[in-house]
C-alpha cells in the first residue's frame, strides 16, 4: 500500500479523536485554592471543558462547579477523579433522587454481594418509588440551513471520492497479491471502506431531506421504578445463590430483604403459590423432590412447609431442617470439614463439599473419592481402583499407566535427558529419553535392562537376571556358572515372579506377532531382539546350550505350558512357541509391557 493511502486511512480511523492536555491551570489553581465561585464562572464563561476532581473537592462544590456532569455522565467520575473525591462520595451515594444514575454507577463498581448498603439508604430515602425526573441524553434531527446542505453535499462527494480511491487501491493490491485481503493492511483498508460507506449512506439521506443529527439532554419522566436494572443484577446474583447449599448466610438474607422492599410487585420471584404446585407436581409424579428446589421454596417462603402440610395432610419435609442442616459457617475452626449433600429427599445422587477455610467448595465425585486437589495438593497421586490418578492443583486426572503415575509431577525435558527413576522393590525404572519418560527394567546389580519396541510390543531385548529362589546359572562343560554368558534360567513358578508391575511374560500371541514382524521386516535390515546363545536345564537337571537358538517361558495358558524359541543368526530370523513338558524345566524369561 502506498504512503500516500495509508495516511488516508489513518484520517479517517482516527477522525474525531483529539489529545489529552494538562487541566487548566487557572480552574486547577481556582480549586485547590477553594475559589469555588471563581472556578465555577471559569467553566460557565470561559467555556472550560476540562474537569478537574481532586479529593480536596467535595461534592457539593463539585456541582456547583461543573453542575449535573457527572449525573449525566456517571461513568466519567471513575475515570476523571481522584479515588479520594469518589471515596468521599460514596459515603452520600443513593441519597438523592436526583442522582439515581451515579448512585447506579456506583453500585455497579461493586460485586453484587456488597451492595447492601445502597440498598439501605435507597430504601430509606425512597428512591424507588419513581416521583423524580431524570435527564438523558437522545439524538434527534434538525433542520439544514442552505449553507450546511451545501456543506453536506461537498462532504458526500469527498467521502465517495475516498471510496473509490480506497476501493482502487485495494483492487491494485490484490492484484499483485491475492492474499492481501486477509492481511493486517488488507483488513484496515476494507474497514475503512465499510466506515465510509455507513457514513455516507447516512449523510446521503440527511442531504434530501435536509436535516442533520443533534444530541440533546432532554428532561424525561419515571415511568417505572429507576432501579430496575440494577434490581435485576441482584435478582440474577439471588437467583443463583438461593438455590446453593452454603453461602445463603445472614448477608444474603438482607440483600433478599432489600430486594423484595424495593422490587414490590415488580419482582421476579415467583409467588408461594407456584412453588406450591411445583412440589405438588414433582411428589405427585415420582414422589421425590429436588433438594435444590426444596432450598429455594423455603428460603424465599419460610412456612411453605406448613402451608402444603395443610393443603396435602402429609409432611414432606421441614423448612427448619432443610436450612439449619445448611447454615454451618465455613471459617478455619471448620477447614477440611465435609458434607455430603443428596440431590432429593430420597436421596438419589449426592455432592460433597468441603470448608477451604473461607467458603464451601463442591467437590467433584473424584475429589469425594480422593479427596479434595487444590494448589496445596498439587502432583500428589493416589490409586483408586486400580486406577492411577493425580492432582494437578484443580482437579484429579486419571493418568494412563503406571509411568505417568510414577513420574507424576517430574518434567522430563532437555535438562533431564538420561534421568533415571528406580523403584528396586517393582524391579522397574523410568529413563527420560527425548522428552518423554519410558519404561525400564531393573536387572542384576539394579542395572537396567534393555527394552525396545518389535512389532506391536515393546520387549526386553536382554534375558532378565535376578537371583531369586528357583533360579540359576547353567553349567559349562567344566561346570563353571555361566549366567553372564548364556542367562539365568528359572522354574516356571520362579519365572511368573519375576517381570515387575506393568511387565508380563509374553505370550503364544506376541510371539506370533515377533515372527510376523521378522518376516516383513525389508531385507537385509536387523530386528535387535538381542544375540545371546542359548541355554536351558530339562527336567532331568540337564544343562542344554545352544548357538543360534534361544528359549524363553510364556505364559502358561489351555494348552499347557509353553515357551518361545527363537532362531538367530546376525539377527533373529524366525521366532515360534513350544510346547513345554515339565514345569522343573528351567529356561530364560524376557518379559513383555502390558
């Protein structure tokens, strides 16, 4: 886009805006120096715009300074003053009916929860009721004088000649880039295009009909009660609290006060009478009734427990119950207390929640199980139900496997790339290889043994030595132990005890799917299994070796007992189950992740 559009654009987005100056030094001094009347004729002859609002002012010589501005403006006060001068205000706020928008304003700086005290003086200075005036501020159309149509029509025809130089420009771009559309100066250039073109067909009609638009504050009448807006805020925050087990405390109950005095027959409550048959209906088709709808019905009608007793000449429930059971104040003498809230009043499903210390937090059904997960539990874990989970500082996560839960909270990054996590009593380790942890075995001299994936399970790649009952090292021909060389070789009781948690023997299927994998693998190319020579003791407590082939136990299964035999050369080149006559064989284990 050329220099010269771009500063065209600019014109445009920005027309109207104008930089902001230090106040007027002769209205700051006028002020400071409690020269009201001086500083109220500086604005009122001077034509001085500025506002200056310091916390030495007060609000009545705020007004006669710089009249209903901030009435009419109430928003402004919280951008223009000092927190001083609004803080003295908002010790009279809500007093006067005068000032209804800024006492709503105020109001509206506030949570809803703390409104309590406007709400006290409106009632007692009977804003409410609607016998006031109130100015605002409304557009309205005058007559053109000959010289402003004239005006107008010129100013139509540079905003069309700046549409079509706009419209020019953008087709130019996206000739040469069909992408500029979309891009930062693309988008500002259409946005300006569409601006000027609102602009224009709304200046074209005020042309022909020779009228312009004039903003004038006109005095209109209360109709209704002027609150409205704001009583429908606090009747949204009731709403929603009414119907909570906790937190409908003493506060609460005089806001719903104040509500219900201001509000009268405009509130939007329901009446008695509909939660009556609300109950009815809900008893009468399933004979149970929602806790939550139970609350609501007495907290905004007390005794409409006695009132169905009468009509229906059975007890449903007790309103005082159904509070008091509620109204245990949540502080740090109740911190970590529970309770268990049912959903009806036949129970049905239910949600604990717990005291923090400050206020009643539901919990989820894992947290009821688990117990609460907030920052102060953050990466704790817990197993529940042979399931692994852990706290994340808002919620419990169920984590996959074993790893996640054993690595749980440790980063596994570029800075702890090799580190290794051991848990000698499972016989398993996690190593961080490229930013992820992945399982380990723990061997001989807690040395971890190797594992790789081959076909669709990851395997041990070397045989498993662990001295344990019913293992041992078979014999040379000189008798020497040959464990390092061969493997050690288990009984078949003493080979299920030795593959750690998340760890199995393999089975007649996996070893099916190795011998799958060897005979797609491309030609030429290793499946590194692990070249060992192979050993194994039969049941007569002969010591058998072997060169190229290796045994190893699976798991037993209807067939009887099994073993996998494998056929190596530079690599494994077939692999098979067998059968195994007798369980006093001892043969090698490799294990298997599960």
């Amino acid at each position: 886009m050329s220099q010269k559009t771009l500063c065209l654009v600019a014109t445009v987005l920005f027309a109207g805006t104008f930089s902001l100056a230090a106040v007027h030094s002769g209205l700051k001094d006028a002020i400071d120096n409690h020269d009201i009347q001086k500083a109220a004729n500086l604005v009122k002859n001077m034509h001085i715009t500025d506002i200056y609002c310091p916390g030495t002012l007060s609000w009545a010589d705020a007004q006669k300074v710089y009249g209903d501005f901030f009435i009419e403006n109430p928003k402004k006060m919280a951008t223009l003053c000092d927190a001083d001068f609004i803080s003295a205000y908002d010790k009279i706020a809500c007093t006067n009916k005068n000032e209804i928008s800024l006492c709503m304003e105020r109001m509206r700086t506030l949570p809803t929860s703390e409104w309590q005290t406007y709400l006290t003086r409106i009632q007692e200075n009977k804003l409410h009721l609607g016998t006031g005036t109130y100015r605002a501020t409304e557009t309205t159309k005058e007559k053109m004088s000959s010289s402003e149509k004239k005006e107008c029509s010129n100013a139509l025809k540079a905003q069309k000649m700046l549409i079509t130089q706009y419209t020019n420009e953008l087709k130019k771009e996206t000739d040469q880039d069909a992408n500029f559309p979309s891009t930062v100066a693309g988008a500002k250039l259409q946005g300006s295009i569409d601006s000027l073109n609102a602009l224009v067909a709304n200046n074209e009609k005020n042309c022909l009909a020779g009228v312009k638009d004039v903003e004038k504050v006109v005095t209109k009448k209360i109709t209704k009660n002027p609150l409205s807006p704001a009583l429908h805020v606090l009747y949204k925050y009731l709403e929603g609290i009414i119907k909570q087990p906790f937190g409908f405390n003493d506060k609460n109950k005089q806001l719903l006060a104040s509500y219900r005095h201001l509000a009268g027959n405009e509130t939007e409550f329901a009446e008695e009478n509909v939660y009556v048959e609300k109950i009815a209906k809900a008893y009468s088709e399933s004979a149970d009734i929602e806790s939550s709808l139970i609350l609501e019905s007495c907290r905004l009608y007390p005794q409409i427990d006695k009132k169905i007793q009468m009509q229906f000449e059975v007890e449903l429930f007790s309103c005082k119950e159904a509070t008091e059971k509620y109204d245990v104040e949540c502080n740090q003498w109740a911190k970590e207390l529970k309770i268990e809230v049912a959903s009806s009043i036949r129970g049905g499903n239910s949600i604990s929640y717990k005291c923090d210390g400050v206020n009643w937090v539901a919990l989820s059904a894992m947290e009821g199980e688990l117990g609460s997960c907030d920052k102060e539990r953050k990466n704790s874990k817990k197993i529940h139900e042979n399931n692994y989970y852990g706290c994340n500082g808002k919620k419990w996560e169920k984590l996959p496997s074993e790893i996640e839960y054993a690595t749980y909270g440790k980063p596994c990054n570029k800075s702890s790339e090799d580190k290794t996590i051991k848990n000698v009593k499972k016989n398993v380790a996690f190593v961080c290889k490229s930013g992820k942890w992945r399982y380990r075995m723990i061997g001989k001299n807690q040395e971890l043994v190797q594992s790789r994936q081959i076909g669709n399970r990851i395997w041990n790649v070397e045989y498993v030595d662990l001295n344990i009952p019913n293992s041992f090292c078979p014999a040379g021909g000189g008798k020497e132990k040959k464990c390092p060389e061969y493997s050690r070789l288990y009984l078949y009781d003493a080979a299920k005890e030795v593959c750690p948690d998340g760890w199995s023997l393999p089975t007649m299927d996996d070893v099916n799917n190795l011998n799958e994998t060897m005979a797609n693998r491309v030609q030429g190319s290793k499946t590194h299994f692990g070249k060992y020579p192979g050993a194994f003791r039969d049941d007569k407590g002969v010591d058998k070796q072997f060169e190229n082939v290796n045994y190893f136990w699976l798991k037993d299964d209807e067939d009887g007992l099994l073993a996998g035999k494998t056929f190596v050369k530079d690599s494994v080149e077939k692999a098979a189950p067998i059968a195994v006559e007798e369980a006093s064989w001892g043969l090698p284990v490799r294990c298997v992740k599960e």
